[in-house]
C-alpha cells in the first residue's frame, strides 16, 4: 500500500512548516502509510463520491462524483485534493510523535466510576458510551482540511439563513 503524497513531499511539508520528526521515529513511508490509514479509516466513509475503484483500489481517493462539498465543485477522477494529502501528513506527524495514537484499542468492559481506598477518593468522568470513540484522537487540523470534502448530510449546522 502508498500513502498519500509522497516521501520528499512530506519532508518538504514537515520543512515549510517548522516540524522534525523524533529521533527513532519510523520511516516516512510508514508513516505516511500510517497516516494515510487514519484519514481513510476516520473519514473515508463520509467523503462525497465513491473510490473510482472500490474492490481494487487501496486509499479512498482517487474518488468518482466527489464535489467540494460545500461549495458543489466537483472534483476530477484523477485527482487526490492537496487537503487530503496535507491531512494523511498531519496525521503522520502526529503517529511519529505519539506512536499508536492514530490506531486505538478500547474496551467498553468495567470502566471504573469510583475507587476509595482509606481517605482516598478518585472518580472518573464517564465517556459516552461508545468506548472507541473515547478513544480515538481526533486532530483539528485534519478536520479542518477534510471537512469541505465531507458529504453535506454529515456536516453540523453553523447558523441559519
């Protein structure tokens, strides 16, 4: 599999905007491929369109009937928004410095609400019940850069006309 973008790209990215990766960071490629799986994996599904070919295609762009969502521009087969390839770099730095946050585990079993040993009392706030969700990081960046191309029927309503 590819990521998004390409390696030089990507350092050219992280260059233009003040990053380095840690030392003992996994290569670019994986982590491009990394965070090219988080944004396929998060928003994929949600996306305007469909892949141009969904049983052999490996990401979720290039995409068929994609617009701008909000705006109603539509987007050529062949092409794969810079927004979505800056996104997968976004997310890619974020698994260099925090490995596996972009692939959370969770279990929703016997989360503890109160714990008193003594005079001791801890008590945690609950998530909302959907114990991946608590979970999985999102990224404002990434969100930013993604949401015009998410169908309108997901997004939030800003304010009324």
């Amino acid at each position: 599999m590819a990521g998004y973008g390409t390696d030089d790209g990507f350092n050219s990215w992280m260059a233009a905007n003040g990053y380095v990766l840690p030392a003992g960071a996994p290569s670019v490629a994986i982590l491009r491929q990394r965070g090219s799986a988080y944004v396929d994996g998060m928003y994929g599904p949600r996306f305007s369109g469909a892949p141009v070919d969904p049983l052999t295609q490996e990401r979720a762009w290039p995409r068929t009937g994609a617009t701008l969502a909000r705006y109603g521009t539509p987007i050529p087969e062949n092409l794969i928004p810079t927004a979505v390839i800056e996104a997968s770099y976004f997310a890619s730095f974020q698994e260099a410095n925090a490995p596996g946050s972009l692939n959370p585990a969770a279990t929703s079993a016997g989360q503890v609400k109160r714990e008193k040993v003594d005079v001791i009392e801890v008590e945690y706030f609950g998530g909302s019940g959907d114990a991946l969700a608590d979970a999985t990081t999102t990224i404002a960046a990434v969100e930013g850069l993604l949401a015009p191309f998410i169908a309108t029927s997901d997004l939030p309503a800003i304010f009324a006309v």
